[in-house]
C-alpha cells in the first residue's frame, strides 16, 4: 500500500530540528496538515509558514510539563477534531559524563527522551481513536539495542523507549491503533554536531552520519507498511543485534569500535568545517552559528 497525506492531522514533536523539520516538509508535501511542535517558538513559527499548503499550526510546548501536553491536545482538539498521525520525535543528548554530571541533567535527559513520548502518546489516544486510521510513530534509536559507553542516559532513556514502544504497539493493535518505531543510527543534524564538537559519544562514527532525509524515508515506508520497527540502515541493525547476543564481550569489542569511532569523528568534523559548519579553536572545536 502507499500512505495518502491528503487530509490527514500530523503532529511532529521536536518539530524544528533537523530531523523534524525535514518530516513535516515531506508530510505537508503529500496534502497533510501539520502541528508542528517543539520548545524554540521562532523556529517552529518559521517551519510553520515555510510548509507547501495551508492549515498548518506552530505550536510552543515543553512537552516535559504535562499542563502543556494536555494543553496541546485540547487545541488540536479544538482545531481539527481528532489526530490522525503522531510522531513523537523529540530528544536530546548530552557530552557530560556519567561520574561528574549533574542529577537534575540526568532527570531531565529521561524526561525529555522517555517519559515525555510516553506521556504524549497516552493523551493523545482520545485524538487518535478519532480517526479513521490512527498511526503513533517514534523515533528512537540504535541506542536502544546497543549500549553506547559515553552517554549510559540517552542509552537507558531509548532502550527504555524501545521496550515502552513495543509493548505499546502490542498493546494498541488490537485497539485499532498502529504504533511503530524508526530505529537510526547516527544523523547529520545540530544535536549530532554539537555532540561531535563537545567530543561525545564516539561509537556514533563507525559509518558516516546518515541525512535525515534518511529518517523520513524510512518513517514513509512505515506508514505504507505498518510494522513494529523499522531500520534505516539494515546492516548495521543486524550488527548491533548481533553483537548483544554475547554481552560480556563488549569490553572486548569495544576498543576497536571506539578506535574506529574516533577515525570517523575526525574526518565528520573535517567535513563539517569543510561546510562552514564548524571551525577550530585553541581548545578543540566549535559550531558555527547559521541563520
């Protein structure tokens, strides 16, 4: 089958990013109407206006504070009467280390990347039995197969994500409601160079950084094709599955990958520079700021 936009109610959480961004253009291109949402008002204002078609809402939330969820929904309620697609999308990460970084940073790393889709997909269950044919899709990670040394939090919060999506989907099918996940492996966006300049998690670099042009490919094929988990590189899914059927061999296995991360760091900063993205500084690198 083929998904038709036409018509159809998306909303995109984290919507103003790279990732985000990207999947409302492809959405509202296909005849959607887009909610678009995310934390920075002036971006999302600006994503909003940029969309082909018309009916399109920039909405301002911090989706780690329930009042603004619930809030959220009553205005697409309000506006379009149900909700056809959600896809949860939002996410950070952070370069501090486990031994010195704050608590609260901890706390709001889990909110953001686990409890908030997770809060946000139950509100909208109202929404969704709304329609015709109601659809949930989350961006998770390969994160959330593979444990990834450098930021043990982004890795708890999406293996913790992955498990909560599928037993969602599990649970929802029967309801008439299909849940399913995109599971990438690094992106080319500003959380994955900003990630590289403060010299994060290294394990991301074994390949070079997919678009996320990539991402919204494979979120089209699951709405055409309804399923549990989708991969945007098949390969290196099949590795990291692989690679966890023996755990107690990742401190082995573990110094070549990072070595091997390290080498594609390099060369993804040299790239970046090489775009104007980034530039060198006494201390090591930085981004360089784009209108």
């Amino acid at each position: 089958m083929t998904y038709r936009f036409q018509e159809r109610v998306i909303l995109v959480t984290g919507g103003a990013g790279g990732i985000g961004s990207t999947l409302c253009r492809r959405f509202a291109a296909g005849g959607a109407t887009l909610v678009v949402v995310d934390r920075d008002k002036a971006r999302i204002d600006r994503m909003a206006d940029g969309l082909p078609g018309t009916g399109h809402t920039a909405y301002c939330a911090d989706l780690t504070d329930r009042s603004c969820v619930e809030e959220l929904f009553d205005h697409v309620a309000q506006r379009h009467g149900r909700l056809d697609v959600l896809v949860n999308n939002v996410g950070m990460t952070s370069a501090e280390r486990f031994d010195t970084r704050s608590v609260e940073s901890i706390e709001e790393e889990l909110a953001v990347n686990l409890l908030s889709p997770l809060v946000t997909t139950r509100l909208a269950v109202p929404l969704l039995r709304a329609s015709d044919d109601p659809r949930v899709i989350t961006t998770v990670s390969l994160g959330g197969i593979f444990p990834l040394g450098e930021t043990p939090i982004y890795t708890a919060s999406k293996f913790g994500l992955r498990g909560a999506m599928l037993s969602i989907g599990l649970d929802l099918r029967d309801k008439g409601i299909l849940a399913g996940s995109v599971m990438p492996s690094a992106i080319d966006t500003r959380m994955l160079r900003q990630e590289a300049v403060d010299g994060g998690n290294s394990l991301q670099f074994q390949d070079a950084p997919q678009r996320p042009s990539d991402v919204v490919d494979t979120v089209v094929g699951l709405l055409d094709r309804p399923r549990l988990e989708a991969y945007t590189r098949p390969r290196e899914s099949i590795l990291v599955r692989l690679v966890m059927l023996a755990p107690n061999l990742l401190p082995r296995l573990f110094p070549p990958f990072r070595r091997r991360g390290e080498r594609g760091m390099a060369r993804y900063l040299e790239e970046l520079r090489q775009r104007g993205l980034t530039r060198r500084t006494d201390d090591g690198w930085e981004l360089v700021e784009t209108p």
